[in-house]
C-alpha cells in the first residue's frame, strides 16, 4: 500500500528519467552506439512552499511520514493538457504487451493524445509511469496503439485501467529523513523524491 500524498503547497515538481539504458563507446573513434535497456523508469522531485502549521500542513507532514515505510504516490499535474472527454475509462487492450508502444481501447475517436503526455497504468495495484513518445489520434473504434516512453517494464494484462487524465507517480520515497522544520506557527520548504521501483 502507498500513501497518497496532498499537492497542497508543491511549489515545484520535476520528472527525471531514471535511465538503466547507456551508451557503447566507439573503439578508436568509431561510432557510440546507444543500448537501450528494459527497466528505464521515473523519479519525481519535489519541493514544497513554506506550509503553515494548519490542517493542510500536518496532513503533507503525516502522509510522508507513513510514506517513509509505505512507499509514497502523488499525482502528475499536466497544466495545458486537455482532459480525455466526459465519460472516457480507457484500459489496456490485450494481455503480454511488451516494448515501446501500448494498444488502449477507451478513448473515445477523435481524440488526439499530445507527446509528452504522462500517464500511468495500475498494474496489479502499482502505478507505472510512461509518457506519449508521439502524437496520436484515435480511431473511431476508440482502440489505438500508443508509441511509448520508457518501454512497458510488464507484461500488460486486458482492462487494466490507463491514466491519461491523472496519472500518479508511485514509489519508494527518498530525501524526507529530516522532516519538516517547525519555525513559529510556519513549517520551513523541504525537498523530497519519488521513484519508481518497478
């Protein structure tokens, strides 16, 4: 289980690719030949505003207290990233997906989903992080194949649910282990990490 962190007061929240991928040098100036590598993965750092010590407050301090031991999961603001239209639950469409693209179905025709877009797919109860590698429009059945970044790091199972509108980053927290610092009736700016395990 992972505690669902408030955005109450995030002045600042940044996505940084995690990269288990490399590159091959080119012997005697040859060519550098990339090498991508299954298990690429996000980290999400965060820094917050002053808080006050009021409701809003206490609740980020306890949720990234219990996020110490449970793991944390926070939402992914996307501002400028038009909503999917009313209604739309879109799920993986087929089971052992693998690689750099996924087939949803569930959005409606029409829709164009932007590069750069994050969203994430709960699989088996865990969030996992990928972002639209190029503009697409759905057809008018509503199934289509999403080029992905980084590749799929499962194997997908049929239905599970896609978060196109408000995907959550999900993972083990980092960068709490001083707290937050009570200065009068104000709790000072601090900084934290999410990342991804899996």
């Amino acid at each position: 289980m992972s505690m669902l962190l408030p955005t109450a007061r995030i002045a600042s929240f940044a996505l940084v690719p995690r990269l288990f991928s490399g590159n091959q040098e080119g012997a005697l100036g040859g060519d550098d030949l990339p090498i991508p590598r299954l298990g690429d993965r996000w980290i999400a750092n965060v820094s917050t505003a002053q808080l006050r010590q009021n409701d809003d407050g206490r609740a980020l301090l306890a949720a990234l207290t219990m996020a110490t031991t449970l793991d944390a999961r926070m939402p992914i603001a996307q501002p400028h990233v038009p909503q999917l239209p009313g209604g739309s639950a879109p799920v993986v469409n087929g089971t052992d997906q693998a690689g750099s693209s996924i087939t949803v179905r569930g959005v409606p025709g029409g829709t164009l989903l932007e590069q750069g877009r994050y969203f994430s797919i709960l699989h088996l109860g865990i969030h996992h992080v990928h972002m639209v590698a190029q503009a697409t429009i759905v057809p008018s059945n509503g199934a289509v194949m999403v080029p992905i970044w980084p590749m799929l790091r499962f194997l997908t199972i049929d239905g599970e649910r896609v978060y196109f509108d408000t995907p959550l980053i999900e993972g083990k927290l980092t960068g709490f282990d001083k707290g937050g610092r009570f200065v009068r009736n104000r709790i000072d700016p601090f900084e934290f990490s999410i990342m991804e395990r899996k």
